[in-house]
C-alpha cells in the first residue's frame, strides 16, 4: 500500500468519504488474504513448501498492512472528530471486527507452515470447507460494501452468510469425526479448527452489521 494511496484517498473533501474508502480497503484486503490462505494449503498438501512460505510471507504482509489503514483511519478521521459519538464507535468496531477476520487468516498459514505436511491431513471434507468459507468471505465483504447504500440489500447478504456458516459447521464436524475416529493424522484437527474459525469470526461481523442495520434503518 503506497503512499500515493493514502495521499489520493486524504486529499479529498469529503472525510466520510475517506473514511467509507479506508474502511472498504481494508475489508477488500480478507478476499485477498483469503485466496492466499487456499493457495497456500495446496502448494503445503503438494509438498511445496517453497511456494507455502512465499503465500504465509504475503498473507502477513497484508495483515501488517491492513494495521496501516487503522492506524490512518484514526489519526485522519476519527482524531478529527468526524462523525457523531456513537457513529465513531461504530466504525471502529466494524474495523476491528474486519481486522479479527484477517488475524484468523493470518493465523491458520503461520499454523500450517509449522510442519511440513501432506496429502494424507487432509479429509475430502477440507476441500469442501474451502469452497465454502470462499463463499462467506465473499458475502461478508458484499454486505459490509453493500451496508453504505443499501440497507436491504446487506441485510439478505448477511443472511446467505450465515446459512453458508452453517454449512461450513456441519462440514467440520462430519471430517471431525473421521479425525476422532484415527483415521487422519491429529494434525488434520488443528487445520480444521483454524480454517473454520475464519468462519466464525466472519460471522461474527456480520452479527454485529446486522445490528447497525437494525438501528439505523
């Protein structure tokens, strides 16, 4: 993220305006960091560990980056007392709440390139879980885009979201069982545990947005 960036989005009139924009990077920055996450577990599970490091040392990257953005929010727009009171508090806690997504993110690729792995972690159910998380961080994104111009519109996102949760949750524990069972490594839990919790604490965002909806519409 470059300086010119932050240089565009703080030369204009409108700080709301910077501040929506500010917000929104930082929530474009999970799909991302999301993608990475995929390609990095297959570059793992196919033994390219050199690949695996490169995607763990960009999802990092983007994590650090998405702190710059919060830091600018804050000394650009909320330390010049921008928006009401209880307005600030509420764009702060949608920042952390995006911020939360993306340190689960950057959590479960540290976690995977611990070990050197393979084939064998991995239940057919994990490819499934990846495809549906895919679809979460996609809806979680499309509402918080959505919530600054169509109140309707992010609150249906939010509720494709949780049903995707829920299908996430019934994967996780049919490849749970299998683990439980002996017949994965141990190993498999600890990335099904991480891999899952992105889900989770998306839709705990989206929890929150849908009480910002609720209030404000």
């Amino acid at each position: 993220m470059s300086g010119d960036y932050f240089s565009k989005i703080l030369g204009e009139k409108d700080i709301h305006k910077k501040g929506t924009e500010l917000f929104l990077k930082l929530v474009d920055s999970i799909e991302i960091a999301y993608k990475a996450y995929v390609k990095a577990i297959f570059a793992w599970r196919e033994k390219d560990y050199e690949k695996g490091f490169e995607l763990r040392d960009e999802i990092i990257q983007l994590e650090r980056d998405a702190d710059i953005v919060k830091d600018v929010f804050f000394e650009s727009i909320f330390r010049k007392k921008a928006y009401l009171p209880q307005i600030t508090e509420e764009r702060h806690k949608l920042m952390l709440n995006a911020d939360i997504v993306l340190d689960c993110i950057e959590r479960g690729v540290r976690v995977l390139c611990l070990k050197k792995i393979d084939e064998s972690y991995f239940p057919p159910e994990f490819d499934e879980i990846l495809e549906e998380t895919e679809d979460v961080i996609e809806l979680y994104i499309e509402a918080h885009r959505a919530f600054f111009d169509d109140y309707e519109k992010a609150a249906k996102k939010a509720r494709k979201l949780e049903k995707k949760r829920d299908e996430v949750r019934d994967l996780y524990y049919k490849a749970l069982e299998k683990v439980l069972n002996d017949e994965f490594p141990r190993g498999t839990r600890r990335l099904l545990n991480d891999t899952t919790r992105i889900s989770i604490r998306a839709e705990e965002g989206i929890d929150y947005l849908k009480v910002l909806i609720a209030r404000h519409s």
